[in-house]
C-alpha cells in the first residue's frame, strides 16, 4: 500500500513536471520567430488593465502635441540565434495615449523610416473596452505613421508644435531606435528645449541614442534617476518561456555606464519624475505613468 502511494505521488510529480515543460516553451510562429509561452503569457498578460479614466478638470486647450516614436521592427535576435517576435506593447502605448487625450494632448505617431508601427498583439487586452476603442482609433496612425527621418530634416528645428516625446515599450523599443542617430538629434531638441521626455518599461533603452555622439561626462542624463524594466527580471524571462534565449544586450547595464540610475528593481509600478524626463517601470505602471505624463504636462502648459 505504501509503494502503491509512493508510486502515485511520483506519478503526479512527473506530469506535473511534463505539463510545465510544455507551458513553459515560448510558442513558434509561422514566421520562425517565438512568442511568449502560455505559462508566460498568463504571468504577464491581462485580458483587462487598470485604466482609471481620470477626468482632468484644467483641460489643455492649446496647440501642442505630443509626438510619440515607435518601432518598426518586429524580430529580436536573441543570444542564441532565435527570434522573439516583439515590437511595442499595447498597454504602454494606450494607456499613456488615453490620459493625454483625457487631458487635451494631440498625439502623432512616428517611426524611424515612417513604416507601420509594430505591435505586440499577443500581448492585447481584449477585454478592455478603454483600450480597444483608442487602439481602433489610432489604427490608421499605427499603419501609416510619419517618417521620423523627414521630421528630423525638414521640420524638427523649427517646430514649436510639440510640449513632449513619447518613447513606449515592448522589447522593441530596444531594436533600432537606441543607435539612431535621428532619435540622437530628437532627444536632445526636446532636452535642450525644455521639453518633456515620457519612457516607459523598455522605452528608456532609446535614451541610449543620446549617447552616440557624447562620452559619458557629456551624456545628457547623467544623475538622472529612472523608473525602468530591469535587465535582472529579462534575464528570468528564458526560466518562464517569455523569452526564447536570453537578451542580446543588457540596456539597463548601458544606462548605468553613462550615469544614470535604475530606482527599481522588480517590473512593477514605480513612475518616477527627474526634471523633465518621465519613466515608468512595466506595463502594471502604463496607468500611472499616464496619469503622472497628464498632469506634468498640463501644470507646465497651464503656467
């Protein structure tokens, strides 16, 4: 009888274990390229999100936009040749866009070569009516975004129609956009102009742009302090499926080297102000990171 028990308990650890495995494998696409595993998918994604629908009573009336960049590209190479089919994250796209328009801002999109914006489908909230109606909304800007390299040229030094960048998420924040060198020039116009700069969960990684130029005395977010997705929690995302190897490079540990410093540790809902640059850390702070971009914005614009 006690073998026979010993036996089951075995049993039901083994497919306990089997099941895990299987979970915890990201899931190959028709492209060869991996999304997260539905293990991963579970532990990270939400059918719903934490939107709250502030109502801003000093609506901004004004003429300034908000210009946010995305990403084009869709496929990460990973450290062991496989690709992580990403791009940006819906929740730290939308949420952020709901606020400033709760709050009276324009937002334009753009990416580096004015190809569509690449979004992380598999991480939509299908759920969220909130989300769902901006998304169907923005789908034309999304397809047909304008061309950051032409703005950079022709219109950027003499615009005044802009109070903030928007850098989103999604680990494709970190493809192409870091070593830019139109994001270079883009950073420093909002830097040196006084405008706010809005990062978010990996949408810092474009900071790193502003760096190509300058060594680390010059960088211009020396000392500053940003709320950001860890490179220690990338590193876990092999363990759980999210990810199908480990990172091609720690941004993080980047950012670092030119002085600046992460506050958070965990992919959580820290927010986190320095002068004029706005960060938070994950999707679970998409919310208050809008929340916290609206206002900021509306008490500089209402001065």
């Amino acid at each position: 009888m006690k073998k026979k028990i010993i036996l089951t308990i075995v049993s039901i650890i083994l497919l306990a274990f089997i099941a895990l495995y299987f979970t915890s494998r990201p899931t190959e696409t028709e492209g060869g390229s991996y999304i997260p595993s539905p293990l991963a998918l579970k532990l990270a994604t939400s059918p719903t999100t934490d939107f709250d629908n502030t109502v801003y009573e000093n609506k901004y009336s004004g003429n300034k936009k908000v210009l946010m960049i995305c990403t084009e590209q869709k496929n990460m190479t990973m450290a062991n040749g496989k690709k992580f089919s990403t791009g940006n994250h819906p929740v730290e796209i939308l949420l952020p866009v709901l606020h400033l328009r709760n709050a009276g801002f324009e937002v334009d999109v753009v990416t580096p070569n004015g190809k569509p914006v690449v979004i992380e489908q598999w991480a939509m909230p299908q759920d969220d009516e909130y989300v769902k109606t901006i998304y169907t909304e923005f789908k034309k800007k999304f397809e047909n975004p304008g061309n950051l390299s032409d703005f950079v040229a022709n219109n950027m030094n003499g615009s005044s129609d802009y109070a903030a960048i928007f850098i989103p998420g999604g680990h494709g924040a970190m493809l192409g956009l870091p070593e830019n060198k139109d994001v270079n020039k883009l950073i420093k116009w909002s830097h040196n102009n006084d405008m706010f700069t809005l990062a978010i969960c990996h949408g810092p990684a474009a900071l790193l742009a502003a760096g190509l130029d300058s060594n680390k005395d010059d960088y211009v977010y020396k000392g500053y302090k940003i709320a950001s997705f860890p490179d220690a929690v990338d590193e876990q995302g092999p363990m759980i499926g999210y990810t199908p190897g480990h990172m091609p490079y720690k941004y993080g540990e980047k950012l670092n080297n030119l002085g600046v410093t992460i506050i958070n540790e965990k992919a959580d809902n820290t927010v986190h102000k320095d002068r004029k640059l706005i960060t938070g850390a994950s999707p679970l702070a998409a919310n208050a990171f809008g929340k916290l971009a609206a206002t900021e914005l509306l008490k500089e614009m209402n001065k």
